[in-house]
C-alpha cells in the first residue's frame, strides 16, 4: 500500500506540485477532521475576563490559531490538525498565561481554563495541570484510538481496524457476508451496537473511505502511517451523515518541522509456529497452517525544503510511507 500525506500553505501550491511529481501519487489537503480547545478566562477575583487573546501552536509544525474570548470569557479554538500544542492566554495590564504539551486528539473538544493575575504581559505564567478532555459540549459518545495502541498492540495482518473491538459497544460482526472480504482480503466486519457491519461509516483524513457498492471500509493505510482514529457509538452529529451504526475517522501521519522515518518488516512462517495439540499427523509430523507472509516498508516525512529556492519549514510538509506484503500459502 503506498500512501503520500501533504498539508500545503497558500504560497507553496508550485512546491507541493513538484512532490507530487516526485511520489507518484495523489495530494491530501487539510479536511475538517480535527480537535478543538474551549475554555473560560477568569482573573484572579474569578472575574470573566472578555477579549482575552487565546493562542494555540502546534510544538511539531509550529502552526498558530487564535482567537479572542467572548463577553463571557469564554473561547473557541476549533479545526486544530491532531497533535500536541502549547496554549496561552494574554491581555494588556495581566501576565500571560501557557499551559504547554495539551494533546488535541481526532473528534476531541479539549478544556484548557485560564486565570490571569495582574502584571507585566512581558511575563509569563506557565500551568502544568493536565487539561480536561471529558467533552461536556456535545452527548457523543465516542472514544479515541491513539498512535501508541495502533503501534504497539498485535494485529494479525497489520490491519488497524482490528482495534475497534477494544470500543465499548462494538463486537465482530457473525455476519460477514454482508462485506466485500472477498474483494478486500482481510477486511474486518464489525458490528456497532448491534448494527449490520455495512451500518459503520468510514472516514479517512475527512473523505468517505467505503466500498459503495456494498458499505465496507475501504482498506486502511497500515499502522505506520496511521496517527490516530476514533470511533463514535452513539448520538453523533447529523454533519456525519450517511450511516446509523457507527463513524470511524481515522487520520493520517503528517510531515512536521523535523525529518523522521521509520522502516519495518513482519513475518510469519509456519516453521516458527507450535503445532495446535489436537492437529492431525501427517507423515509422522503435524500439520501446520502453511502460512509464510512477509510485510515490509517504511514511511518519511519531513519538511519540503528545496535547497536554494524554498524553505518549508512551518509551511509545507509531506509524508511518505509504504508497505508490501508477500503471502504463500502450502494449504
């Protein structure tokens, strides 16, 4: 599977052209498939605090948003891309207020309060409590699979959508009959509080991810290039749309500020596997699932820096990834 990942400014359209020359693939532009912050400013008396700036910025592309809060001190930061940010509130005639390292997660509405005391606005207080993500904004239920579960937890076959089984309310679906497992090998039908397996829908990086002819996913990227997903149970919003059962959205890796990449290779091979007990004996020797596969890649990802003519860092970024897959089969 070959995946290519770009988020590009308004001045580098001419620098992400020339990637996609480059990877052979298509482009990814930014979709509304983020997080957001809210909160309230206070003063020290507890006082709201209107027109207060509230300004978010991405640690690894050091992206900025802001934002200023309303006659109740309250604020919206919302289509935060995924990741960590640091947040800080000011106003003339108070100290700053930062609270550092707040992970935005897909779908999350992340609560960060802020209390400014009196001072300089040259200095800065800086808050280490962690920020509330219960979500009081909305009755969704939903729960998010992170990068350090697609990442470290066992999936046979490298395919992430294994994992929804770990969300309350969603079980294998009996019924798989109703995918396209023939066309797609390896797809994984799950049912969402007792919905078809085809009830589920499908986002990738903001797109409709399904297979239209019969309403099962689409094939995931594999893990490596995957940053996160969550999954939505129950009263979610009308903007979703097109199914009743569940909504999985799932977003990408993203190129940041620094160059990193990774490279990996899976296998399996019956000669490494324990023969099941009750396995019928061949030859003088049990039979095994004669199973050999081999999955391998990497991923990079970066800034799209062109020596001398263009400097990407905290404008444009690509990703790369890729992963192949051999299986031979002797049963």
């Amino acid at each position: 599977m070959l995946h290519c990942k770009m988020r590009v400014s308004a001045g580098a359209i001419w620098a992400g052209a020339l990637l996609w020359v480059l990877c052979g693939t298509s482009l990814t532009f930014g979709q509304n498939i983020n997080g957001s912050f809210t909160g309230v400013v206070t003063d020290a008396t507890g006082s709201l605090v209107p027109n207060a700036l509230v300004t978010a910025r991405n640690e690894a592309t050091a992206g900025i948003s802001n934002t200023r809060s309303d006659s109740e001190g309250v604020f919206w930061i919302r289509n935060l891309p995924v990741g960590v940010y640091d947040i800080t509130a000011e106003l003339t005639g108070f100290q700053k207020s930062e609270t550092r390292a707040v992970r935005v997660q897909v779908d999350e509405v992340v609560r960060v309060d802020f209390k400014l005391n009196v001072g300089s606005n040259a200095e800065t207080v800086t808050v280490s409590a962690v920020a509330s993500v219960v979500d009081t904004t909305t009755a969704t239920l939903k729960a998010v699979v992170d990068q350090k579960r697609i990442e470290e937890l066992p999936l046979n076959g490298r395919n992430a959508t294994q994992l929804m089984r770990l969300i309350v309310g969603v079980t294998n679906d009996p019924n798989a009959s109703v995918t396209s497992g023939t066309t797609y090998p390896g797809t994984n039908p799950v049912s969402v509080n007792g919905n078809r397996s085809n009830n589920t829908n499908y986002l990738l990086d903001g797109a409709q991810n399904n297979d239209l002819y019969s309403n099962a996913p689409n094939p995931m990227p594999n893990p490596d290039a995957l940053q996160e997903f969550s999954v939505q149970t129950n009263n979610f919003s009308a903007e979703f749309g097109r199914q009743s059962g569940g909504i999985v959205n799932a977003v990408t890796k993203s190129g940041t500020n620094d160059y990193h990449g990774t490279l990996f290779e899976y296998v399996r091979n019956n000669a490494l596997n324990a023969a099941n007990f009750f396995a019928p004996i061949v030859n003088g020797s049990k039979l095994t699932d004669g199973l050999k596969r081999n999955q391998f890649g990497g991923t990079w990802g970066g800034p799209a820096s062109i020596p001398k003519l263009y400097k990407g860092k905290d404008r444009t970024f690509f990703f790369f990834s890729y992963q192949g897959t051999l299986t031979r089969r002797t049963l």
